[in-house]
C-alpha cells in the first residue's frame, strides 16, 4: 500500500502518568508502515504541567496530531494532564485501533 502524496507530520502527545501511551505509539508505528508511511518519525510530546496542556490545548493521552490536527476530535473538557479514551467498536479504548490510525493518516 502506498502513503499519500507528500510530507506527514506525526505527533504523539503524553504525560508520564499515562498507562496507554505507549501501546498507542506501537499501534501509531503499525499504522504508519500499513499506510505507506514508514520513512516518518513520530515526535513524542511529553506534556509535563497543567500550562503545558493548556498551551498544546492537550485534550488528554494520548492524543495525536496529524499535519497539526488532531483526527479524533472531541470537543469535550478543558485542556489538562487526564487520559484520554477513544471509542471503538468494543466499546471504550484507551487509544485508537491501527485501523483508525491508517483511516486518520489518509
């Protein structure tokens, strides 16, 4: 499968506290290399302070930003150090399927 066309920027935002962050950076990788796009590198953001939340507008973790928007929008809470969940056919999940991440990469 090819990647589309041009750069993509990936973002992962965390917090250490966070239990799903790093299952949610293996499932991004395996996205990634499904959608083509195996030559990215994921830039983890630790987000360390309530203000570094605010300032990310960082809705939990973990979130992603793809070309600098976020593909799994929520509009729901002020930004702040929480987890985040994601829904998914089973139900709550503490971070998207591969297949959402490929379908979010485009």
């Amino acid at each position: 499968m090819t990647g589309r066309a041009g750069p993509v920027d990936v973002e992962l935002q965390y917090f250490d506290g966070c239990p799903n962050w790093t299952v949610a950076q293996e499932r991004l990788l395996e996205a990634l290399r499904r959608a083509g796009h195996d030559d990215v590198s994921i830039v983890l953001r630790r987000v360390e302070t309530h203000e570094d939340a605010v300032a990310a507008n960082f809705r939990g973790s973990p979130s992603f930003l793809i070309n600098g928007t976020d593909p799994f929008p929520t509009g729901e809470g002020a930004p702040g150090l929480s987890c985040r969940v994601y829904r998914s056919p089973t139900g709550l999940s503490g971070c998207p399927s591969v297949e959402d991440l490929v379908t979010a990469l485009g």
